[in-house]
C-alpha cells in the first residue's frame, strides 16, 4: 500500500445549525503496536473502535490479532519485539529507519487520532513528533515509572494528550506530573474468565484430569527464547528426574515454534514437551503450576490464578542497566500489583536450572503439603483480577470519543 493512500476521513453530517461537527464519525486511526502482548491488546481496543464506529479505519505497525479485525499493517509488530539495551543496539538501524518512514507517511496524510500500543521506547519518540505537528496522540498503556525508569514522565507529558491506564493507581500518579489519564481496566481481566475452566481447557490440549502438569513459557521474543528456553528446558528435565508422570506443555510464537523445538531437543526435552502453536490461554487454564518468563504472560497466568516461577535472564550489560533504574523490589507483574513476593522471582545469575526446578517442585507439592499456601495464591489473584475487571474497549474509546471531538 502506497504512503498516503489510506483515504482521509469521512466526517459527519453538518450539525443543524449547518456547521460540521468535531467529531469524525468515520475516524481514521493510526496505531502501533510491538510484540505479542501489544498485538493482543490493540486487538481488543480495535473491538471497541469498530463497535462505536463500524466505517473505521486503522493502520501502523500490528499483529495477526489487528489484521483479523480488519487493521492494515504497514510493518509486523515483531519487528518492534526486542527487548534490552544491547539487543535494541543490534536492531538500531532498522527500528529507526521504520520509526522515520512511518512519521512521513503519517505526516503526509495526517489521521485523526494516533494511538501507541505500548512499545514506549518506539512510540514516545514517534508521539512527540506527531504532537508537535497537531495529530492528537493518545498512548494505550502507560510506562512503568513507577518501578522504573521514572525520568520518562517528563517524556510522556511532552508526547501524549492522554493516557489510558490499565492499573487503577496510574492515573493520579500521572495527574500529579500534569499528564492527562484515564484508567480503563487491564483488558485480559475483561477476557479471562474469573474462573477458567481448567477441565475444558485439558480436554482441548489433550491432557487427563488427574495430570500434573507444568506450563513453560520462555518469553514471546527471540532474545528471550535465546536467554531462557535452554534454561527452562534443563530446569523440566530436573522436575522430570524427580516427578517422572509430570507432563510439560509449552505454548509458542509461531514464528518461534522451531526455535523452541531446536532448544528443547538440544537440551534432551524434545520427545517430552507438548509444544503447541499459540493457545497459551488453554495451556495456562490447564496447568496446576508455571514457569514463566517475566512481562505481561506473568499477569495472564495470575487472572488465571495459577502459582507461577518467574524467571529472566538477558544480556549482562543491559541487566546492569535495568537493574540501576528499577524503583521496586518486585519485577514480575503479579507481585508489583499485589505489593509482595507472592510468588518468586529468579533473575539472571540466580534463574539456574536447579533453583528453578526447586522452586517449581515447591509448588507441586504444596498441592498436597500445604494446600492453604496454593489457596492463599488463588486467593490474592482473584482480589487482582476483580481490580482490574472493567469495559476497557468502551472505556477506551469513550476517552478517545472525547479527544476527537475536543
């Protein structure tokens, strides 16, 4: 598709005293969404678009779940999926070149609206240069900078008109700093249901009721499968020696379904994990435990309720980095939420294969030994998922209705 040829909008009819109206009723809207969590989540924003304003048309930078609802993607979100200081170095040149093409287009034939799906370190930069040329800019997920990296709110203030929130405590937070928001609620809340049906979701995967099974997800990137997978893989063959009628399924990224195949097989899993297309949902909702790699699956797998072992491990000078802006004990989502260890959390040198192991054998245990601790865990992810239940599509896109016509 040539720049530029995404049609301007069609505005609505004139009012009665003969003026237009502000509002577009067929609003063009460009977004950009990174990775699988963002394609997921722009997805269910693109729902509430369409309902509010079926002739609706999107395009920017998005993912399988975008384009099923109908979003024209110029570039894929995976090109945005790299994760860390030095890896970004590495996909410098080409994020850069992407950034700059998609301004002039947008520049060129100006949308009504621009919405950034996450990606802060793309998007932000991308926002600030829009805003200064008048596109309202609404950003869909505000930066963590309440765990890190805080100097990025002066950032934010330059580059947004507003920010939708997914956790209730960000938006005052954001006000104090003159930044305007509005929280909507965490759109898997509204998604996953507040008690998964873990007997269907077996019966799909193929699984028995009396399985014990362990759900390993090494992360969504390439770098992430490149840091972890080898490590969860070594940690499942240790939970294997020790619990031998374990079952292990493993959902992937398509596009890194071989990658994991190849690591699993090299690290002498291949013939025993359920390697599955996607479905990570299914595989969630039928696991008694999960070894997870920290980002947004760690909250899927708590609205699931599911006791979990978080885990990461990156490039040591991009861990360095982060380690000196992080403003929070806690990493993973779930325990930053709830404001507590509740679950452990093993990063970089400390995510070997042996404590790994452990930590997820601890668990399968307390299944029988201490069933009060896994009660405990369901007890504070249900008080989680209620939090953040709400209709963020419509919430969403009330707060955008009203940017389109202010």
């Amino acid at each position: 598709m040539p720049a530029g040829s995404m049609p301007l909008p069609v505005r609505g009819d004139a009012g009665k005293d003969g003026s237009e109206p502000v509002h577009p009723m067929t609003p063009q809207i460009a977004m950009v969404a990174g990775e699988t969590s963002g394609d997921l989540l722009a997805g269910l924003l693109l729902d509430g678009f369409k309902s509010r304003w079926p002739s609706m048309r999107s395009a920017g930078i998005g993912g399988p779940n975008m384009i099923r609802r109908g979003f024209d993607a110029w570039w894929p979100s995976e090109k945005l999926a790299v994760r860390g200081y030095v890896e970004v170095l590495r996909h410098y040149r080409e994020i850069v070149g992407i950034r700059k093409q998609l301004k002039q287009r947008l520049l060129q034939d100006p949308p009504d609206i621009f919405v950034g799906v996450d990606a802060p370190d793309f998007n932000l930069d991308l926002e600030a240069d829009l805003k200064s040329q008048g596109i309202k800019t609404v950003h869909f997920v505000s930066p963590s900078v309440w765990a890190w990296r805080a100097e990025r709110i002066e950032k934010i203030r330059r580059s947004v008109d507003h920010v939708l929130c997914i956790f209730p405590f960000e938006p005052a937070l954001l006000a104090s700093h003159g930044i305007s928001a509005t929280y909507v609620g965490h759109p898997l809340a509204g998604v996953i249901p507040m008690q998964p049906d873990r007997v269907r979701a077996r019966q799909a995967l193929g699984l028995l009721n009396e399985d014990l099974v362990v759900a390993i997800l090494p992360g969504s990137r390439k770098s992430e499968i490149q840091y972890l997978a080898s490590r969860f893989f070594r940690a499942a063959a240790l939970i294997r020696k020790a619990r031998a009628s374990v079952k292990f399924v493993v959902p992937a990224v398509p596009l890194l379904k071989g990658m994991i195949e190849q690591i699993a097989f090299e690290n002498g899993m291949g013939p025993h994990l359920q390697i599955v297309e996607g479905r990570s949902h299914d595989v969630l909702a039928a696991c008694d435990v999960t070894l997870i790699a920290s980002g947004t699956a760690t909250l899927e797998a708590a609205l699931f309720k599911r006791p979990m072992v978080i885990a990461y491990n990156m490039n040591w000078l991009s861990w360095q980095i982060m380690r000196r802006k992080k403003l929070q004990p806690w990493v993973g989502l779930p325990n930053i939420l709830c404001q507590d260890f509740v679950v452990p959390e093993l990063l970089q040198d400390a995510a070997t294969p042996e404590a790994l192991s452990a930590a997820v054998l601890h668990w399968l245990d307390a299944r029988s030994s201490a069933p009060d601790k896994i009660a405990a865990v369901e007890q504070r992810f249900t008080a989680l998922h209620a939090a953040l239940q709400r209709d963020t599509s419509k919430l969403a896109t009330d707060a955008i209705q009203k940017i389109l016509e202010g």
